[in-house]
C-alpha cells in the first residue's frame, strides 16, 4: 500500500530533550515536506525537500532541523524542544511534475501529536 | 496580509445544497491550486487540483480559478452530511512553485 508513515504518533516530552520524528514514505517521490498545523492558523510549512541532500526552509524553520540521507526518509529533528513547539506535525511527500504548472499532489502522513511540558 | 485567505466558518448547509467556499492568495506566481479535505482528527487528503483559469469539474465537485482576481473557489453540489470536515486551500509559491501555502481552512457542516 502506497502511504507515508510518520512515527511516533503520539509524544509527550520535556523541555529541552532532544527528539526526532521519523517520516518514511514507499512511493519514490522526490518531493517530502513537514508541516505543523495549530488552531487558527492552519498547516504551516517547517522545511521541504526536493530530492536526496536538497532541502529548503518553508515558513516556521526556527526550532527545527531536517536531513534527506535517503529518498525514502525525511526525518524532522527538534534539538531542544520548547512548549511553543506543542503541535500536530504532518509529513508529506509528492512526485515533482515534470512542467512548473503541473500540481505536486500531497500525501500526507497520519500525523503526530507532539506535546512539550 | 496573509498568502492564503480563507473564511473560517463554519459554513453550515442543508444537505442537497450546493456548498461554496472561496480563497484567495497573494502570489501572483502562484501556478497550482488544490483543495484539501480534512476530517477531525484525519490528515488532510486531495479533492482536486488546478491551474488554468475556469472551471474544473470532478463528480460533485468544481474548482474555479480566477488568477486575474487571485481566487479559487470550490463547490460541493448536492451537500451530504459526510462532506461535513475542514476544507483546505493550498497554492504553490516561491521559486520553482514547490512551497506550499495552506489557508487556514473553512469549516462546513451539512445538515441533515
């Protein structure tokens, strides 16, 4: 089955210990993408990637750190988590159309709900 | 301004109604368009996409587009209470068009 997989679901933890939410995806697509969605303010994108060793800042990179080693893998690391870092985190992840207008269609990970005390 | 625009809502509809909701965006460059439904507690899946300017028709749903006005729009045709979830608008921005920017979503609720 197609799909990205996105681990842990669920986290609670403490300031300042460092954690790492793993985002793997089976489909062979170049493009993968963290976003972060708060109420009222929607999905706010944190960092992307284009392909292996390609990555870029999206919106809200401030806190987080990110490596594509691998194609299939796209990791999102928080080196001291802080309470304004509680959120619902999504991982996504498209092919890359071959012409500028065409649409990079997401699939989205089930998320996970990271809570910092 | 925000780069993506949408009403919060809730948009509340009898079912059988048509639903509309609207977006607008800032960036001027912006090529592609879609549509996210999101039910609560669910991750965000696609409804549809576009990027040439008119209507895009895909069972009871249709996208416009409008880049002169900078306006996306979707309509739900005969509204069924499982339509019932967040919907999102989202626009691909920045260099090379592969930043994508999400509205905050609007809210609707079909009545049954």
């Amino acid at each position: 089955e197609a799909q990205v997989t996105q681990n842990p679901r669920y986290l609670i933890t403490v300031t300042g210990k460092k954690l790492t939410v793993t985002c793997s995806q089976n489909m062979n697509h170049e493009y993968m993408s963290w976003y972060r969605q708060d109420p009222g303010l929607g999905l706010r994108q944190i960092y992307y990637s284009m392909n292996v060793e390609v990555t870029d800042k999206g919106d809200v990179p401030e806190g987080y750190k990110v490596s594509r080693k691998e194609k299939r893998n796209f990791p999102l690391i928080l080196e001291s988590p802080s309470p304004n870092q509680t959120s619902l985190y999504f991982c996504a992840s498209s092919l890359i159309p071959p012409i500028l207008a065409g649409a990079n269609v997401l699939t989205f990970g089930a998320g996970s709900r990271l809570t910092v005390l | 301004q925000k780069e993506v625009e949408q009403n919060s809502g809730p948009l509340s509809v009898p079912e059988g109604a048509i639903a509309s909701l609207n977006c607008t965006y800032s960036d001027r460059g912006s090529q592609s368009f879609f549509w996210y439904r999101q039910y609560s507690g669910k991750s965000p899946e696609l409804i549809m996409f576009i990027y040439s300017n008119g209507d895009k028709e895909d069972g009871r749903f249709t996208a416009q587009l409008n880049k002169a006005s900078q306006y996306v729009s979707l309509l739900i045709r005969d509204s069924q209470p499982s339509d019932s979830a967040t919907y999102l608008c989202a626009v691909n921005a920045g260099t090379g068009g592969f930043k994508t920017i999400f509205g905050a979503g609007t809210r609707l609720f079909v009545k049954a």
